[in-house]
C-alpha cells in the first residue's frame, strides 16, 4: 500500500494542524508497481465525480422521493461487481440485529432470490444494462454449479462454510463475528422460482438461451412441481427442521408458471402443459389450505394454523395471487395489525408463533414495511401507501442509506448496513405510487 499527500509524511504518525480554508489530500494506492505513479487528487476526484454524472444520466424516474430513489439506485449501484455482474447483499459482514445478540450474518454475498427484484427495480428507473448482467450472472452461476444453490460468492463460487472468529468481539461487542454463511447450503425451494423468474426476464430483454440451459431450467420445473411438498427453511432462512412454508410453495408455483410460459411462447420442449395446469392447481392450494378461516388470513405454512409472516406479502409482487384478490386484501389487514411494530414497521413473524431456532428477538424488517406500500397499492389505498411510504423514507440516514432492520423503540439501525434488499423497497415503491397516481386503473 501507497500513500501519498500534498504535505510532507513523515511516517506512519504524523500531526497537521488544518485551519478554515487548508487542504490536506491523501491518496492511498494498493499495487506493488505504483510508487512512483503520478496520482492527481483534483483530477481522481473530478474523473469520479463526471463518471457518476454519465451514470446518472440514465435514470428515469419521476414520483415521489426522487432524491431518495436516486440515491437508492447509487448504493444498489455501488453493491454491484462491475466485473462480474453480481450484487452483494450488503457490504458488511456480523452488524447485529439487534446490538449484544448473536443474529449476526455475513451478508457479502449474492443471493438469488435478490436478483429478481433487484433487476426489476433496476430497469423501471432506466438501469437495463445493471439488469441484464445480474440476469447474465444468474443463469451463469446457475449453469456453471449445476444445481441450485441459494447464494454465491460474487464470481459465482460456493459460499465458504460458516466460521466464527474468536479474536474479534464484534460491533459494540456482539459477538459472534461471522465469516461465511451457513443457510448456503440449506433447503429452500424458492430459489426454483427465482431462477425462472430471471431466465423469464432475461428472454423478454431480448436474451436468448441455448438448448442445454433450457434443459436443466426444465429440470428445475419438473423439480419445483415436487418439492413445495416437503418442509425447508424458508425465505427467512430459519435454523432448524423447517416447515412446508406458503412462499416456498409460491414461488414453486411461479417456477412452474415462468417455465410454462416460456415454453409457450417459444415453442420449446418440455412438459409444458403439465407445467401450466400443476401451476393453476398450486395457485387454486395456495388460496385454500394455507388460509385460516377463523384467523381471516392466509398462514406462513401450508397447513394454515394462522401464524402470520410477512413473506405473504410478496405473493402478489411474484405474480400469485392479485393484490386486491379478498383474501390477500384480509392477509394484508392482519399482518399491518398483527405484525406491526408500530408507525409503519413490520415484524417478518412472531417468534412464539414461529421458532426459527435461534434465541432472542429482533427489529424489524425494513422491506416488508415496503411489501405494505404495494400491497395497499394494488388494492387502491393510494393515500395509505403515500402516507407510509413517506414515514419509511423518512428514516433513511443523513446520506439516504437504510439497514437492513430498525429498532422500533428507538428508530436505531439494526443489521448489515448498507440493505440492497431496503434500497430495492425505496425504488419499487416509489415507481408503483408514481405509477398509480398517474392512472389509478393500472
């Protein structure tokens, strides 16, 4: 490592005393060829400075929060690998939720079930480019693991395996500090539906896939039509036996919906028309053995039993159920009162109601509040989902950034920080309220 300055260094500690109007410049270099490289402070920061601008010049969007979207799309923009296309969950590894204790994950990964709403986001604000290399990098990192896998490392390996590091003690002394994750290699069938979500996307960008790659998608709907039957972690990645979650077996509904549709409009070998009718029968189960009559809502699990999760409300958002369909309509009702954690925030779930394995509680989920906006959306609330989507921004930080979590007594940031995941809340909210003020019939 290099560090040069436009005043005199005279070692690893060194003193200068600056007054209003003084400038102290320090540009530090990694590189073993760089010590005699001419670095101009003014011109880096310029050369910056314009390649932002150029960036910039590409979003497109006009509603409410524009200087809070627009910088949304910058930190989405900044977990991006330009190199290899991927977006990195968070850029921080072990920030715990909540502080003291041990819900402390490493989130520098990517993560599949991102990528969907991530590119989504990305395109309806004028980023098609960022969204087509994620949908790139998807299908490569599927194609090359040749399996599914939840997450990888941003070139597309596996994710190293969950370790602990005993000489660290952690922010504000939450320990443990984590590196790796140990839910990369557990069971969760959503990621069925969010590959072919992708591929999806990616055929109607004007992508193309080639005939081994179909393949091992068909595989994965032929896969996706057994395996919302048997119990896994969940979206939530809970740590223990699992359960037969609703949205694990949505999005095995969309595998199979997205692969149908695929092979019917290209023409494409495959079981096609089992595809489709074993979707339309998901969606007809979906409706009716997860909803609890007397608890009035659709339940976490496939069995109903009333437990509340907030995953539910991303049915509409992946295409399941309609968002003024009657009873997403009660769902979202129960989960604003029963999972609420007051002006506007959201519980993912209750712990006493749904173990996940781990001790203690949490803050709550900063997405899921987001999840709320479009729901109320999709069923007319327009002033609602104004009101809350403004109540939910306002809690961005002094730069426009949000974690992944908030503590609901004290407003505190809980989690890895900064959230891809809340920033893509920010943007689709954003677009779906702009949307629907300009013609409340879409």
């Amino acid at each position: 490592m290099h560090l040069r300055s436009n005043r005199p260094l005279t070692g690893l500690h060194g003193t200068h005393d600056l007054q209003q109007g003084d400038r102290l410049d320090l540009v530090l270099s990694w590189g073993r060829f760089h010590r005699h490289h001419r670095f101009d402070a003014d011109a880096m920061l310029q050369a910056t400075a314009d390649a932002w601008r150029r960036w910039m010049k590409h979003f497109a969007y006009n509603g409410p929060e524009e200087p809070l979207v627009r910088r949304a799309a910058i930190t989405l923009k900044l977990c991006d690998d330009w190199a290899n296309g991927s977006l990195v969950a968070a850029p921080t590894s072990s920030l715990p939720a909540p502080v003291g204790g041990i819900r402390n994950w490493d989130y520098r990964y990517a993560w599949i079930r991102d990528a969907a709403y991530a590119v989504f986001a990305q395109r309806r604000i004028g980023f098609g480019g960022e969204a087509d290399a994620f949908l790139g990098w998807v299908l490569d990192a599927f194609e090359y693991s040749r399996r599914p896998r939840i997450m990888y490392t941003l070139g597309g390996s596996p994710v190293p395996e969950e370790v602990e590091d005993s000489e660290l003690e952690g922010y504000r002394r939450s320990a443990p500090v984590r590196w790796g994750n140990g839910a990369a290699d557990q069971r969760q069938h959503d990621v069925y539906g969010e590959i072919l979500d992708c591929a999806d996307q990616w055929l109607r960008s004007g992508g193309q896939i080639q005939p081994a790659l179909w393949a091992s998608l068909a595989g994965l709907a032929d896969a996706a039509g057994q395996a919302w039957r048997q119990p896994d972690q969940g979206i939530w990645e809970v740590r223990n036996e699992g359960r037969v979650f609703t949205y694990s077996a949505a999005m095995c509904q969309v595998a199979l919906d997205r692969a149908a549709a695929i092979g019917e409009r290209l023409s494409l070998p495959g079981r096609i028309a089992e595809w489709r009718t074993s979707a339309d029968q998901l969606h007809r189960l979906i409706l009716e053995e997860s909803w609890d009559e007397k608890a009035q809502t659709l339940s976490a699990h496939l069995d109903g039993g009333g437990a509340l999760d907030a995953s539910l409300l991303a049915l509409p958002l992946r295409q399941v159920v309609p968002a003024d369909h009657p009873r997403m309509v009660a769902t979202t009702t129960a989960i604003a009162e029963r999972l609420s954690a007051g002006d506007g925030l959201l519980y993912r779930y209750l712990h006493d109601e749904s173990p996940d394995g781990l001790a203690g509680d949490e803050g709550a989920f900063v997405l899921c509040s987001f999840w709320l906006v479009d729901n109320l959306i999709g069923q007319g609330r327009i002033e609602a989902a104004e009101e809350l989507y403004a109540s939910l921004c306002a809690r961005a930080s002094p730069l426009g950034l949000l974690s992944e979590q908030i503590a609901p007594s004290t407003g505190e940031f809980m989690g890895n920080f900064p959230q891809a995941f809340s920033h893509i809340g920010i943007i689709a909210s954003g677009v779906n309220l702009a949307r629907a003020k300009a013609d409340p019939n879409t």
